[in-house]
C-alpha cells in the first residue's frame, strides 16, 4: 500500500514536470516566433547598404529611383508650361520661381530643404540618416526640371484648351515618376518623408498625413501668391487635377503591371 501510494506521487510529479518542460518550450517557440516577425518586419524596411540587398538588387533600385525621378521632372516642366498650375508639391516652388529670380528647380531644392527641417521638428530624436539624405534625390529632381524647362522653352500656348491639354498630359507622366520613385524601394522623396513622418509622430495613417501635407502645401502657395502680387498665380485648376487624379493613376499602373510591380519590390 505504501509502494503504491509513491509510485502514485511519482507519476503526479513527473506529470507536472513533463508539463512545466512542454509549457517552457511553447514559450521559447513563442518567442522565437515573435523574433522572426520582428526580424521580418525590419527587413521589409526600405533602407540602403541593407545586408540582404545584392549588388544587382541595389543597382536595379537605384536605376528605378532615378528613372522616376526624371520622369516626375518631365511632368513638372510641362506643368510649369502650360501656365495653370502644377502638382500640389511643384505649388510652392512654383510660385516662388514666379515672384523671385531663383527657378522652379533651385526653389524645388531649397523647398525640399525646408521640409526635411520640418521632418526634424516633428520626429526630433526618431529624425535620422534617411532623413538627412533626402535632400540627395532632390538636387537630382530640381536640375532635371529646369533641365527639362529649358528644353520645353519653344513652347508657346496661345489658348485655354491647349493649356488644359498640356496640363492633363502631365498628370499620366507624373504618376509614373511617382509610380517608380515609390516602388523603387529606396529613399523617401521629402514630400513622401514629411507624410511620413507625422504619420508616425501621430500615429495616423500615411494616407490621411499625405493628404494633409499635400494641402497645406497648395494652401501656402496661395497664401504666399495672394501675400507678394495680390493675385492667385501659379495655384489654379491644373493644380486640383494632378491633386485629384494622380493617386488614381499610379493604381491604374499598378493593376495593369502588376507582375512588373512585383519586380521592382523584391
């Protein structure tokens, strides 16, 4: 009877103790797989000089970017051509090209300047090197548009269609600029950056920040226009259309390529 009864505590121990070992590898297993989200999640951050991105990787990124970059040039010269407004991150730069000596372009840098400070206001200690390097994509961009602005020079519209047309024309053009520059997966133009940034300094949503940011910025060209002539120039419709339908032209490029979509991203 008193063998029994131990071998009864026994068995209750090595039950408890087969429990506690399977209890304490579910918990290494959990934790493991909370490290390979985690792991996972900071891979799919787009950052440059990542040690999983191969050389022919990178050199397709950088092709990528640069391509879109040129071709978010184009759109805003031809914008800036037909006179009636470009797109919402042009307004600014636009308006001081109108009242100052400087271009469209060197006020584009020093505008992309002003919004990487900005960057820093909001982020402050989260303010880092993808920030500070944002303003390398934009030298690129304003030289290409006033790069493109000479060459379109010759252009001389006369009539209120044509200027319409050209303006329409832009705003396909520009999305595939946006269209390269977002998928190319590898610096945040500031317009992007400042999106961004509040949309994670106050936990919102990049789309409802991009929105805001986008406003404001048409809001401070019409203010700085209506303050310096009197007048609303360089923010007319050409600006509420490329605002309008750009987004949705990128997703139309999107879902008529989606298998070259997939490749720019991996």
């Amino acid at each position: 009877m008193y063998t029994f009864n131990l071998t009864g505590k026994d068995n209750k121990h090595q039950h408890k103790e087969e429990k506690r070992i399977h209890t304490s590898r579910e918990t290494g297993h959990a934790n493991t797989r909370s490290q390979i989200t985690e792991h996972n999640a900071s891979r799919n951050e787009n950052i440059i000089g990542h040690p999983h991105i191969s050389a022919g990787n990178l050199i397709k990124r950088v092709i990528t970017l640069s391509f879109g970059i040129a071709v978010m040039g184009l759109a805003v010269a031809l914008a800036k051509t037909a006179l009636i407004g470009t797109s919402p991150i042009s307004s600014v730069p636009n308006v001081v090209s109108i009242i100052s000596p400087l271009t469209i372009g060197e006020a584009t840098v020093l505008f992309m300047l002003v919004i990487v400070f900005l960057e820093w206001i909001v982020l402050r200690h989260g303010f880092g090197w993808r920030n500070i390097i944002q303003p390398l994509p934009s030298l690129l961009f304003g030289a290409i548009i006033d790069v493109f602005v000479s060459l379109l020079g010759f252009i001389h519209l006369h009539s209120y269609i044509s200027q319409l047309g050209l303006s329409l024309v832009s705003i396909p053009i520009l999305a595939i600029g946006v269209y390269c520059e977002v998928n190319s997966n590898l610096l945040m133009m500031p317009g992007e950056g400042i999106a961004f940034a509040m949309a994670q300094r106050f936990h919102k949503k990049f789309g409802t920040m991009k929105i805001i940011a986008d406003s404001t910025m048409v809001l401070a060209a019409a203010l700085l226009a209506l303050v310096c002539t009197h007048r609303l120039i360089g923010v007319r419709e050409g600006t509420i259309f490329s605002a309008l339908l750009t987004g949705e032209c990128v997703s139309l490029v999107e879902r008529g390529l989606p298998r070259f979509t997939n490749f720019l991203r991996r």
